[in-house]
C-alpha cells in the first residue's frame, strides 16, 4: 500500500494507518457551493469491501487500545489538538470552500475542535466510576466502565471538523476503535482532521475513515458484526433506519437529528438583544444547523416594533462567497439543499402566509453559487409546513401570540425538541419556559444555537434518540458499567 499524500486533489481512505485508495477506483468530487465550477478535492466512493476492511483493522486494533491508560491515550489526543491548531487556518478554509460557511465560522469551528479535543484528553485522567456501599462489610463493591469495542460514526456535512470530534474523541478516551464515514459534502475537510490524528501518532487501526455513498456504505456499518456501537448526526430518515439495524443487531446506538426550534419574544423582552439573537440562530451558515432558530413567536404589544428592527436588520445582511470578508451569509451547501429551501418558499406562499423579506434565489452576479436571500414570513400558522417541517435554510417564520401560554403550547406544537429560547426580563416567564418546553437545550435571553463543549447536547422527541453527547454525558453512550464486587 502506498502512502498518499492528502495535500494533493485527491483523498485517500485511512484504514490501519495508511492512506489506500478505494478498491473500486473511483472518485467523488467536492466542489465549492459558493463557485460550483472550483474543485475542493476528489474522495474515495468507498465499497462495502473497503468499509470491511476498516472495521477489521479497527478490531484488530481495539485489544491494546483498551489496554493503555486513559492518560496515556489523553496524549495522544492532546498531541491531535496543538496539530489541528497549527493547520487551523488550512482546516477552515477548506471547510468555507467545501460547504459554504464564512470563513470566521470555520475557524470557530475548528478552534472547538482543538477545544473539543483538549477536553476529552482531560477525560483520560477522570473518574470513572463510584465505590458503592456492599451488605456485606468484608467486601469492596464498586462500578467502572469498558469501552463498547469499535465504534461505527456518521457525520453530517454542517459541522464537517466539531461533529467528527465530539464523537471521535469521547469514543477514543473512553478505549474504543473508530470507523467514520463522513458526509460526501464535507469528506476533504474531515480526510484533514484524520490527517491531524495520524500525524499525532495514534496508533494504526484505531482511527478509521472510508468516504463514499451513504447509501451504499452507511447501512453496513450498523450492519456489520463487527460494529460494536454506532453513532449518528443527520436526517431522521436515515437515523431511524440505522437504528433498526442496530435494534436488529443488538448493538448500542446514539441518533441526533433534526429540530424545528422556536424562540419566543415576550413582551417585556430587550427587543434588541432579541432580533440580533433571532438573526443570528436562524440565519447564521445559511440557516444550515440543527440548533437553527427557525419559528419565531412574539408576543402581540412588541409585534410590529420587533418586525421592523428585524427587517431593518435582515436587510443589511450581505451574502457571498464565504472567503469574502465582507460576506454575512455564504451559499446553500448544494443544489439539493438549495432546492429544498426555494421549494419551501413556494410551499409558504402557496399556503398563504405573507411573504416579508427576501424568498429568492440569487443568480446574478453570483450565478456559479448555491445562494438565496434570507427571508421572513408571517401570517404563518402552526399547520403549514414551513412551521413544521425542518427546512434547513435562511428561513424564519413569524407568529404572533397574545400570551406566554399561546407561545409556550405553540412552540411545543412539534414533532422536534431539540433547542429553544426565550427572550424576557420577567422571571416567571423564564420559570415557567424553563419547566414546560420540551426542548433538551432550553436558553434563555440567548440564540437557540449556541452549544458548549463541556455541557450535555442532544433533543427530546423526534431530535434525538434521547441519549446525549458531549461534556461527561458523552461516557454514557462510549461505554457500558460493569459492576465490580471483590471479596478478599
Ligand atoms: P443525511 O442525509 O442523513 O446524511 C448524514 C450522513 O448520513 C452523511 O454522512 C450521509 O452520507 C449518510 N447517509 C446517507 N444515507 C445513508 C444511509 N442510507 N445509511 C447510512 N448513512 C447514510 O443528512 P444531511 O443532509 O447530511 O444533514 C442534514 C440533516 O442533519 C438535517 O436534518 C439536520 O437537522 C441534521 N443534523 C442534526 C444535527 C444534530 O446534532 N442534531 C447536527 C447536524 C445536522 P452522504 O453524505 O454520502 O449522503
Ligand atoms: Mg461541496
């Protein structure tokens, strides 16, 4: 097997330490959404033998992987962390040139890779279990945790360096093997954080990357015995159908997924904290997060001043090409994406709510890009589809409500609970939105998209498969508790 140099136009899978090529020979193209005629990269469309091959070095791998300490697999992850910190500016702009976020996104994004990193290093020197009082007072009875064995991840192309890492890195402290396929839209990025983890010197078969198909590759790795545990971030569709395998097989299984998050502007709310934040969680990477504020629920007296302040704003919004300093607003991730979002404009339209701002695509001067205005609705009622169903796109959607209660039962009038804000002063208010939204990240005066990487994330209802990730809750889903008793 040769060693690819992962700086030339075409990427490599990574099995047992080496760069190979698919045995299908055939490539994928990464192209850049902001300039559709550029190429980011070409990736390998893996086949199920590839993906074999990978989960069989992983296993190979998993022996003497769970037998080093958690110290001394935190160096390794440590030394992974100052490598993607050195390449941090390499790693956004491919990110910005593969999917389209500003290039002050990226960057964000990768720093909380290197963050995300530092963190789960930590991890390795941490408690792992409790010392429980046995009946009989002769014995020692305590809990401890073992890794799941090899750990099958597929990411979305959002956060093509933050997702990788907040499920490589907890799976990696916590003594698992890893086999990731990333998204097609964002395989180079990812191929370059695997890079980063190579030339750390992880030890061969312990970090796994096979690009191609989902739909060919994807469904393998819950169904291949050789999988211990697999771990999702994407569509519904495709996690429910993973997780079906994975019931079928036995096996662990983590899905995060969609959302459709409201925030709720109260009466007595700072109007303009409330809009730059309703801005900033709805349109942000193009509207493209799963955390995105998408349904906006005001209460009646602040109406019409709050609309103003939000058209006065959204108006100003520039959209381009991410690399541009003066960009706001990059493109759609693809043609697809693109296509989702203009035909949720006609559905809105079609269904009678009133268009405010923006609902078109961008062709001229931009006419190689995958852009669209950001755009705002109202008269929008909680039964057409632009208030249910996830758009993934600059879309936002007003509702005006009479009271909190109206608000708070619309914005749980969802099949999705994933994250949700309110603005108010009032601390009843945040008292109650604190008790009855159904949302797993409930923030108050703040965006419905903000994370962080040492807290729990994940959704209620359809957003997740109610396990979480990140911070100490990632243990949960790495590993399983064996109960110890021990008499001498
Ligand atoms: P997607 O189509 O479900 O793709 C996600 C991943 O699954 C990609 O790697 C994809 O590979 C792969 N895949 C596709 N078909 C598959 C199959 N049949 N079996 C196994 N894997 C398969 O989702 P997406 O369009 O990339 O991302 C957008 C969705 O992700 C949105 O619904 C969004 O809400 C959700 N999301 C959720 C979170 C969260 O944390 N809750 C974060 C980000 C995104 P290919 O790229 O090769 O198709
Ligand atoms: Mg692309």
């Amino acid at each position: 097997m040769t060693k690819i140099d992962v700086r030339l136009k075409t990427y490599s899978n990574y099995i047992n330490g080496e760069w190979v090529a698919s045995e299908t020979k055939e490539t994928g193209v990464s192209n850049n959404p902001a300039n559709t005629e550029e190429i980011v990269g070409e990736y390998q469309m893996s086949s199920t033998n590839d993906l074999d091959k990978a989960v069989k070095s992983a296993g190979n791998a998993k022996k003497a992987w769970r037998k080093l300490s958690g110290d001394v697999r935190g160096n390794y992850l440590q030394k992974a962390a100052s490598v993607l910190e050195e390449r941090i500016d390499d790693v956004a702009l491919t990110m910005t040139k593969e999917m389209g976020k500003t290039l002050p996104e990226a960057k964000g994004e990768t720093a909380r890779g290197v963050a995300i990193l530092r963190y789960y290093a930590g991890e390795g020197l941490r408690s792992v279990g409790d010392v429980i009082p046995s009946t009989d007072k002769d014995a020692l009875m305590f809990s401890t945790r073992a890794p799941l064995g090899v750990v099958g991840i597929i990411t979305p192309w959002n956060f093509p360096v933050a997702i990788p890492l907040w499920k490589m890195a907890p799976a990696l402290i916590y003594g698992n093997t890893v086999v990731i396929k990333p998204a097609s839209e964002a395989a180079i990025t990812c191929a370059k954080v695997i890079e980063c983890l190579h030339d750390a010197g992880i030890p061969e078969g312990v970090v796994n990357m096979v690009t191609g198909s989902g739909s060919i590759i994807g469904p393998e790795i819950s169904n291949h015995p050789g999988v211990n545990g697999i771990t999702f971030t994407g569509s519904n569709q495709v996690g429910k159908q993973l997780a079906q395998t994975a019931i079928s097989r036995g096996i662990k299984y983590q899905l995060e997924m969609g959302g459709k998050n409201p925030v709720i502007v109260a009466k007595d709310a700072d109007l303009d904290l409330a809009v730059e934040a309703t801005i900033s969680g709805g349109l942000k990477s193009t509207g493209q997060k799963c955390t995105a504020t998408s349904r906006v629920l005001v209460q009646s007296e602040v109406y019409e001043e709050f609309k103003e302040k939000l058209l006065a704003k959204v108006a100003e919004i520039t959209v381009g090409d991410g690399t541009e300093a003066a960009t706001w607003m990059g493109p759609s991730v693809s043609q697809t994406q693109l296509d989702t979002v203009v035909s949720y404009i006609k559905k809105g339209k079609n269904e009678g709510a009133k268009l405010l701002s923006g609902g078109n695509k961008i062709d001229e001067p931009k006419s190689n890009g995958y852009f669209v205005e950001p755009t705002v609705f109202e008269d929008v009622t909680s039964d057409m589809a632009i208030a249910r169903e996830e758009i993934f796109g600059p879309v936002l959607v007003l509702m005006k409500v009479d009271s909190l209660e109206e608000a708070l039962d619309l914005a749980n009038d969802s099949e999705y609970g994933l994250s949700a804000s309110i603005f108010t002063t009032n601390i009843n208010n945040m008292l109650s939105f604190i008790d009855d939204m159904d949302a797993g990240l409930v923030r108050i005066n703040a965006e419905s998209a903000g994370v962080e990487l040492q807290a729990p994330f994940g959704g209620m209802k359809q957003s997740s498969s109610h396990s979480r990730e990140q911070g100490r809750a990632a243990i949960e889903f790495y590993t399983d508790i064996k109960t110890v008793f021990v008499k001498g």
